[in-house]
C-alpha cells in the first residue's frame, strides 16, 4: 500500500511537472489568438464571397446538376430560366424537367385508369406535361400584379426620401425597408448588389430584367436618362408615379367591364369536362359508347378542339392592352 501512494504521488508530481514546464506563455496565447481571429475572418469573408456570388449569380444550382448541364445545351432553357426568375421560384431546369415528367405521368396513369381511350389519355397526359409551366406563368402572373400595385408608392416614397436629402443610394435602402413587400424584395436584392460592388446601371437593368413589368422599366428608363444627362430625378418620379396610377386605374376599370366575358370562358369551357366526370361518377358506365365507340371517340375529339378553339376566341376578345 506504502508503495501504491509513492507511485501515485510520484506521478501527480511528475503530471504537474510537465504541465507547469509545457503551459504556453503569454506570447503563445497572444499569437494563438490572433491566428484564430485570422481563421474567422477568412471564414466571413468567405461566406460574404458566397452571399456575392449567390447574388450576382444568374444561375441557380439545382438538386440534379448533370441534369441541368445537359438541357442547357438546348434553345428552350433560357427561356425557361428567364420564367423561373420572372416567377420568383429557385427550380432549376433539370427540377422542371422531373416535375414536368412526373406530372403527365401521373396524368396519364389516372386519365387511364378511369377513361381507357388511350389518344384521350395521351391528351390529358400532354396537360399534366404542361402543369409546371402553367404554375410558373401563374407565379410570374400573380408576382407582377402584386409588384405593380406597390410600385407607386414605392415611387412616391423614393421620390420624399431624395426631397430629404437621401442619395439615389439610400434612397434605394430605404425603399428596400418600407416599400410593399413584393417591391421592397427587388430593391432589396439592387441594393445588396451594389453593396457587392454592381454598378448602379446593372442592378437595376438586372432587376428589370426579373421583374417584366412595363411600369417598372418606364422607371428604370427615365433614372438611367436622368443619371445621364441630368435633370431633376424627384420631378420624373412624381409624373412617372402619376401615370402609373392612372395606367393601373383604367386597367382596373377595364377588367371590371370584362369580367362577364372571362367568366363566360371559364364556364363554357369547364362546364362539358365537369359534367362528363360527374355523371360517370354518379352512374358508372353511362359514356362506355361514347369511349368506346369510334364515332363517339371522334365526337369527343371534335368537341375538346371546339372548346379550346372557343376559350381562345373568347380570351382574345377579353383581353385588352392599356
């Protein structure tokens, strides 16, 4: 037992020995310290290089990058690149592409499943194909109403803080904090930007470039020919608010008077799809001729192209340019 306590106190003592003969010194901690603060800062910096580069970044990588190399090569991805930032979504074209294939097939399985006409299948299987794009059109759509709507004010707002004494710069900051949500969004991404070091030109074009709306690139147009050749930029924004509004009231004023004939559309042309699927519902079997037989095929055939031809006729006629 003596012999135990000696060994042990031998190797504490010889433990703190070492440890009081190997600490690090003041020096040491001091030089320590600053490669860990260099360490930082190399990863800030980096991440900020990333944020740039994912700002700046026109192309975004998507979860089958082999995919999206491929299809790149074709004419038809820039224009579905184009849609997708319009759209405000981060799908990448080989994400299109699965959804796209995954939607008709599904489209056609059920399609089958329930009317075993397969030219009838393959049409419903062609729509389900179409089903990304149209959501994408619908999300471009929705986006630009709601950006036009705020743009106004937005206008306004700029047009006070350059009266207060704001730069074009700031000006821009400030849009990107108080301005509508769907604006402030795309002033925000301008200002980070040029925060990132993108001449004030290019931000804009840039971001009228994501944003197809006429109004906003009168806006841009009349800054960038301001910046120019100069003149008074507060006095441009007041009569480009202006004719914004009044653009946006005679629209509204136009869907209101049209509103009868879109609706009409929509209900001649959902009304015989609608009516077919609930009396097969309602009594099975009740369209087996009119599936099966080769005239009724025929009869169908007639009767889709007729309601497509209709609702283009009628979406002509309803839709007038201010």
């Amino acid at each position: 037992m003596l012999l135990f306590l000696v060994f042990f106190a031998v190797l504490v003592l010889s433990f703190a020995l070492v440890a009081l003969l190997t600490r690090k010194t003041q020096w040491e901690k001091a030089v320590q310290q600053r490669v860990g603060d260099l360490q930082l800062a190399r990863q800030a910096d980096k991440s900020r290089q990333e944020d740039a580069e994912r700002i700046l970044k026109q192309d975004v990588p998507g979860h089958f990058p082999w995919l999206d190399t491929f299809l790149s090569r074709f004419r038809f991805a820039a224009t579905l690149k184009r849609l997708s930032m319009q759209a405000g979504s981060n799908w990448s074209i080989g994400t299109f592409f699965i959804y796209s294939l995954g939607a008709g097939t599904l489209s056609f399985l059920a399609a089958d499943f329930f009317f075993p006409v397969m030219l009838l299948n393959a049409i419903i299987g062609i729509v389900g194909l179409c089903a990304p794009y149209v959501f994408l059109r619908y999300m471009r759509t929705h986006r630009l109403l709601a950006f036009n709507n705020g743009l106004p004010d937005a206008i306004d707002l700029m047009s006070r803080a350059l009266r207060a004494g704001h730069s074009l710069n700031s000006a821009i900051e400030v849009l990107s904090e108080q301005a509508a949500e769907a604006v402030a969004i795309e002033f925000q991404a301008v200002s980070r930007q040029q925060n990132f070091g993108l001449p004030l030109r290019d931000a804009l074009l840039l971001m009228a470039e994501r944003v197809p709306s006429k109004d906003l690139r009168f806006m841009v147009t009349a800054m960038l020919v301001q910046k120019e050749t100069g003149g008074n930029l507060t006095e441009i924004l007041d009569r480009t608010a202006y004719v914004i509004r009044e653009r946006l009231r005679i629209e509204g004023e136009i869907r209101v008077h049209t509103a009868q004939g879109r609706l009409t559309g929509w209900i001649l042309s959902m009304l015989p799809v609608l009516m077919l699927f609930l009396l097969n519902l309602i009594n099975p079997g009740y369209s087996y001729i009119l599936l099966h037989d080769p005239v009724g095929q025929k009869l169908l055939y007639a009767g889709a192209g007729l309601i497509v031809f209709g609702s283009f006729i009628i979406r002509r006629i309803v839709d007038i340019q201010v």
